[in-house]
C-alpha cells in the first residue's frame, strides 16, 4: 500500500487531520508536542467509480461504490512535531523521523492560521508567518538526511578504496532508515553539480548539503497543507499559495481545515448529516440542536466557499499528481465487466504510472504474475502485452496458464 506521512511543526493539526480520515482514537490537544509514538491508520482517495460511465452501461448494477464515488485505501502516519533544530536535538528531535522511511510522500501541515509560533507555542492570530514554517520543515528533512551521509562519510571513503563498491550504492545502505533508492541517490548526485564526482575525498561539506537536499526532492515528495483555513487570516492564506509560483520545487499549497472534515465526518457517521469526504456541501438529516446549527451553517459556508474542506484533495493530489498512480480495474469476464461470480468492477487498484499489465496480474496475485499469458482491454477486448503501460480507468482481463 502507499504510505503517505504527515508532518510539520507541533500543534499545526497533524493529528486532528489524520483523525479526520481514520475517526481513529487520537489525542489532539492545543499544546506542543500532543503526539510522541506515532499514530498508523487507513485514509482514502476518492475517485468517480466507472460504474457511472455511460458507454459501459453498467448504471446501478456495481455495488461497490458510495453514490458513484469508491474509496481507495492508503497508509497514513501522523508523527510527533518537528521544531527547528531538531537536526540538533531540539523538541523530540528528529529520531522519529525514521519513521518516514517507508513514506512516499509528506504532507506538510503548516497552521495558516498563524496562531502557533515555529515551536507550536500558541501566540495570537495572524502573528506568525507560517511561510516560515514550510521553509524550516524542509531544512530539517536536509539535515536530517546530511546527518546520516556524513556520519558514514569515512567509512563509505574507505570501502570505495578497498573494494571499489560504487559510492551510490554505499549511500543507499547508508540512508536505508531513510527509505531511497540507488536510483534516486544517482539522480541526486548529478543534479547537485559536484565536480569531481569519482574523487570522494574532494567532496566539501556543501557539495554534501546539496547531495542532501536533492536526495529529500527525489525521495519524499511534499505537498503543503495550509491548516486551520477557518480561521486563517486571507493574507496568509494568499502568501502561502504564492509559494506554489516562486522558486523552482513545484510547490503544491491547499489551503484546508482538518477539523471542519473531522466535524463533518463525525457528524456523518453519527448520522446527522449525509456527507462524504471531498463533497462541496452537505444535508442535515436529523433533528439537530440550533448549536449544532449553526455550527453546521459555518462549516457549509466554508466549504463551500473553498470548494470543500481542503482534506480530501490533498489526500487525492498526493496520490494522483504527486506519485502519480492510476485506477485500474481487474475482471475476469471482460464482456460482463465482472469476477467469476458476477460481481460487477469487483476491486479497483491503485497503480504507480507507468505499470504493465504483468504488474497489474502480479498485484492481484503473485500465481496469477508467475503464469501471465497475455491481458484483455475489456472496454476494446483488444489483446494486451505484458508490458502494456496501464492507462488510468482501464478495465483489464489477465490471461494466465491454468497449470
Ligand atoms: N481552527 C482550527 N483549529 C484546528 C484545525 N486543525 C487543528 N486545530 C486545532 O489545533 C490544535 C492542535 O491540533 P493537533 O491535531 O493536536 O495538532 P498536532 O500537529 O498533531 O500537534 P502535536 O502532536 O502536538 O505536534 C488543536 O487545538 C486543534 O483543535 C483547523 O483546521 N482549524
Ligand atoms: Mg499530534
């Protein structure tokens, strides 16, 4: 499954956003350092299921979806606060950041309120620029990253000599706690422009912060979460989003309010309203209580003025553009679009770009990837590869020796 991590300073929301997807038991509190031992749960991209394709046919006959929407897991991991100087021991300091090794990408929450200082210590609205926040939150990931390069440094220096092992690969088992491939190491080593790449002992000490820094870029892709946006000042809202076009890293910024989700999804699930996760509006359903009311009325402006809570399309942007995976469909009947036993698009899975449709038959089933025999584009019964590249909604049928 992907892993997804959220991050960033003490008292920004990270908790209260992970409980807005899991409903999971977690403390939230308005004080630093809430969370220590990480929080794992199971959040959800939402994506239109094809069941409500037209051409398909198939209108009312999945029964596999919510309202034409399915919910696709993903792993997600709330972790303790990290300050500036954590590299140095400050706050937790940045040991739990291991725990990020399996996650593709992070979440940075940042509280666009500016009512948390970059401690997280509570000062007044609108009194700290949570610009600050996004720019400390990465140079820590660099440090954080420079810091186990250079304590193997001489190790690393001496084994290139002695056994003439490639240095990327000494890197990838010096940053296994981080969770980078060789690839990535390769990739970083040539973009931080060292002069003489083959000549370790040449190597200064910003060549390796600038091995560091390219190394987070290509291992943990980032997306800001600009938290607490009901009741972010807009100028904070605004300076926040204007990362997104100035400097080069491709910043995405979505403003979002984890606790109007969490209110909204704990309403739902007490049925009092009828909402999902990622709609633009809601329904009362019961009888509610004029606080309740209201407290609604407040929530159903915001997002409707924001076009939601902001909680869903993050979760669905870090998948969908930062990692860039697609939905595929698996069926065994590619005329009935169904399993066996009749179930109509059965599962969805989620897929990095760029898999075959080997891959697809292996993630169904490691027997079904052993003995692939070609694959069916149900929607043109088309005769398929095994290194076709899935497209996103395709719906396929894996061929495989019955043996
Ligand atoms: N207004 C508003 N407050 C929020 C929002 N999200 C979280 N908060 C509040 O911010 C405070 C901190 O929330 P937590 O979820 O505990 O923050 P955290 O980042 O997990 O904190 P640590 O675990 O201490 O690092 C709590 O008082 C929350 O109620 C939001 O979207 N809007
Ligand atoms: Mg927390």
């Amino acid at each position: 499954m992907i892993t997804i991590a959220i991050a960033g300073k003490p008292n920004s929301g990270k908790s209260t956003f992970f409980k807005a997807f899991t409903l999971a038991d977690v403390e939230i509190a308005a004080y630093p350092f809430t969370t220590i031992a990480p929080n794992v749960g199971v959040a959800y991209v939402r994506v239109n299921c094809l069941c409500k394709e037209k051409e398909l046919e198939l209108a009312g006959v999945c029964g596999n979806c919510i309202d034409g929407f399915r919910f696709l897991p993903v792993e997600v991991l709330d972790v303790a606060g990290l300050v500036r100087g954590a590299h140095e021991g400050k706050g937790l300091g940045n040991e739990f950041l291991d725990e990020l090794r399996q996650a593709e990408a992070i979440i940075n929450v940042v509280d666009a309120s500016g009512a948390t200082d970059a401690d997280g210590n509570v000062v007044e609205l609108g009194a700290h620029d949570p610009r600050e926040d996004v720019i400390f939150f990465k140079e820590e990931l660099n440090m954080w990253v420079y810091g186990i390069i250079t304590r193997g440094w001489h190790k690393m220096g001496r084994r290139v000599e002695l056994e003439g092992t490639k240095i990327e690969r000494l890197l990838a088992e010096q940053l296994a706690g981080v969770g980078v491939t060789e690839e990535q190491i390769k990739g970083a080593i040539l973009k931080s422009g060292i002069p003489d790449k083959s000549n370790m002992k040449s190597w200064t000490e910003d060549d390796l912060k600038k091995l560091a820094t390219h190394i987070v870029l290509r291992s943990k892709r980032m997306i800001i979460a600009a938290n607490k946006a009901d009741i972010a000042p807009d100028e904070n809202l605004k300076k926040l989003k204007e990362l997104e076009s100035e400097g080069s890293d491709n910043e995405i910024v979505i403003p979002c309010s984890a606790a109007a989700e969490l209110a909204l999804r704990t309403a739902s699930k007490n049925n009092i309203i009828q909402y999902l996760s990622g709609d633009t509006d809601f329904v009362i359903a019961s009888e509610v209580t004029d606080r309740q009311r209201k407290g609604l009325e407040q929530i159903k402006n915001l997002i409707r003025a924001h076009g939601g809570t902001g909680v869903q399309e993050i979760i669905n942007r870090v998948v969908f553009e930062l990692l860039d995976y697609v939905v595929v469909y698996p069926v065994e009947d590619e005329h009935k679009y169904s399993d066996s036993a009749g179930r109509v698009l059965p599962d969805a899975y989620l897929l990095k770009a760029g898999s075959t449709a080997r891959d697809l038959a292996f993630a169904v089933h490691s027997d079904i990837g052993d003995s692939f025999l070609y694959a069916i584009d149900a929607r043109t019964k088309r005769r398929l590869g095994e290194k076709y590249a899935l497209q996103n909604n395709d719906i396929i049928k894996v061929v495989y020796s019955s043996r």
